[in-house]
C-alpha cells in the first residue's frame, strides 16, 4: 500500500494505471524547428514489470525504501563509530579501526542512498521514453535586440559608462581583490628554495661512503671485481630528514677493471682504481636504478627499462631516460675508506632540475 502526500492511500495496481496515460512533455521555450535528418522515431514502449504486475510493483517499493533505511543506519553507524573507535594519539592500530569503522559506516550509507535510488528510478518512476526538443543556440533577431537593450539600459542606469572615475576603481578593486591570494598561496612553498634543495646533496669533501641501510665505511680493498654496493652518505642515518636526503643521495658504487673504463677529460681522477659511483637516482623520472649486470656491466632501471652503461660514464642505451647517471668523484682518505671528493656536480634524478 503506498502512502501519498495528500494523506490517502493507493494499491500498486492504482499506480500502474496511473503510469499508462501517455505523457506528453511540453516544449517549454524551445524554439522547435524542422531537422535537417528525419527523425526516425523511438522504439514501441515496453512495459516493465513493475508496471504490469502490482505484486511486483510492491516488491520494487519494499527494496528502495529498505536501501534507504539502510543508508540511514550507515551513517548513524559512521558517527557511533567515529566517537566509539577514538583515536590514540601515536597508536597506528586505532587511527586503522577508526578509519576502518568510519568508512565502513560512510560506505553503507552513500551506497544506500545511490542504489536505491537507481533502483528507484529504473523500476518505479516513469519509463516512458521522451524527446526533447533542443533550442536554438543562436537566439532570435529579437531576444539579440533586447538583450543589447537591456545591456545599453544598465549602462544609463548605472552610470558606469558615463562616472569614468568610479568605473576605473572599480576595475582597479576587482584586479587588487585576489592579490592577498597569491600571498597566502606562496606562503605553502617551502620554506627553502627548492631549486637549491634539489640541487644538493649531502655529499661534500671527505664524507665517506656507507653501505645502505647500516651505514658502515667502505674499504677500497673490500670493493671486489664485479661486486656492487647500495651506498648513503656517512651520518645520514643520525639525520631527521633521512629520507628526503637519501631520495637524493643514493649512489651505486661497482668495480671494473681500470681498462674497461672509458673515462672523459676532466673525470680522470673520478674513479679509484677502477672503482666507479654514480647516482642511483633514474634520470627519467627517478625511480631507483637498482639491477647491475655484472657481464655487460650494465644498469638497469626496473621503472621503464632506461639502461646505462657503467663502461661509458653512465650514458643512456636504452629507455626514456635523456641523460646520464651522474657520476659521483670518489677517493680514498688515510685509512683506506672511501670518500667523495665533493658533492654531485650536476643535479641527480630526472631531467628537468638540470635545466633550472
Ligand atoms: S624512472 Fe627509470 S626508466 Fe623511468
């Protein structure tokens, strides 16, 4: 039995009779003219069953208003449980069931409301098949008259034509009125210059190199042929940003034989007996390139394939990546440990910080 707003009542079947008169829609304002195509017209109506059979028109009724219900208990749900689960600050398993609880009662309740609404609106509003007249997108010599009138007619009103000086601070308020904008806006950039933080690393003179993640030195003599090491820069772990520093910092650190090195002016005293670092941050867009074939002394990035070749400085054989690894000039200090000579000298990772 469906309750209407007038107060009576009526059975489903009254409501399937109701559907069947044929409803026309009204043009509303369009402009209707004859189309260029002939319009081929709708397929012959088909009656669904909820319009044919009341049992099933009752059915229909009692899903949407149960999913409705349903949504309403979500979404006391999301609240009960948002005070019930509280989270504990520094407790990771509560900000979890907190989340859990919430999203679960949110969940019911939008999924709830958006099914049962669809369900609504496919088996019990009207499903008659309508056209509608489109408008023209150009309007009538007319409407294109008055509209210019009513524009003419608000410039005498106004004034803003004729009082220059109010119309011109007018323009100059409505210019100024988003400038604190973009102050407040530049107040989310970070608080150093970017281009400088990217730029940099924490390799400088004498830092030595350390293997990743325990941060132990590297003896030259323990760099075998073939062998390959994960490197971070000594006193990175004592540090708060960590992972910002070793985002940029990480280097590959591999031995060849001095031979097999082709070494360009300038990078002559880059290696260390044969012993080569380059920056293991992907020059395409930064993943870490982290798989050395030891025969072809080859590096590969896992991302998108770019590979470099260790014998020839790095340079791009393969892959998206348009430069070559930076190499990172090495040494030894007194004791045997290797160490940088200075910082990168160009920018790690992708290409873009190098041209900045
Ligand atoms: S990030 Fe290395 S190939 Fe794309």
């Amino acid at each position: 039995m469906a309750q209407h707003d007038d107060g009576g009542t009526s059975t489903a079947a009254g409501s399937a009779v109701e559907k069947a008169v044929p409803f026309v829609p009204s043009a509303g304002t369009a402009v209707v003219t004859s189309d260029a195509i002939k319009n081929p017209g709708l397929p012959p109506h088909r009656e669904r069953v909820t319009d044919l059979d009341p049992k099933k028109d009752r059915q229909a009724e009692r899903r949407v208003y149960t999913l409705f219900y349903l949504s309403i208990v979500g979404s006391v749900f999301a609240v009960a449980a948002y005070i019930a689960f509280p989270i504990t600050p520094g407790d990771t398993a509560s900000v979890r069931l907190n989340t859990l609880m919430l999203g679960l009662g949110i969940a019911l309740g939008m999924l709830g409301i958006g099914i049962g609404a669809i369900y609504w609106s496919k088996n019990l509003m009207r499903g008659d098949e309508l056209t509608e007249s489109r408008h023209l997108t150009r309007g009538s010599d007319a409407t294109r008259a008055r509209a210019a009138e009513i524009m003419h007619e608000g410039n005498v009103e106004s004034g803003i034509g004729r009082r220059s000086l109010i119309r011109n601070s007018l323009i100059g308020a409505l210019v100024a009125t988003p400038l604190p904008a973009i102050v407040i806006f530049r107040d989310l950039a970070p608080a150093k210059d970017p281009v400088k933080l990217l730029k940099e690393t924490m390799w400088a003179k004498g830092t030595r190199l350390t293997r990743d993640p325990t941060g132990t030195p590297i003896k030259a003599s323990e760099v075998t042929l073939g062998s390959v090491f994960h490197v971070i820069p000594e006193g990175l772990n004592d540090k708060e940003d960590r992972l910002e520093e070793k985002a940029k910092a990480a280097v590959l650190l591999m031995r060849l034989k001095p031979e097999d090195l082709h070494v360009s002016k300038g990078r002559e005293t880059w290696n260390y007996n044969g012993i080569v670092a380059y920056s293991k941050i992907c020059t395409h867009v930064g993943c870490p390139v982290a798989l050395y074939e030891q025969q072809t002394h080859h590096l590969l990035c896992p991302c998108h394939s770019s590979t470099f070749d260790v014998t020839n400085e790095c340079e791009v054989i393969f892959g998206p990546a348009k430069r070559p690894l930076p190499q990172l000039p090495i040494s030894v200090d007194s004791e045997g440990y290797l160490v940088a000579q200075s910082d990168f000298t160009e920018p790690v990772g992708p290409s873009f910080w190098e041209r900045s």
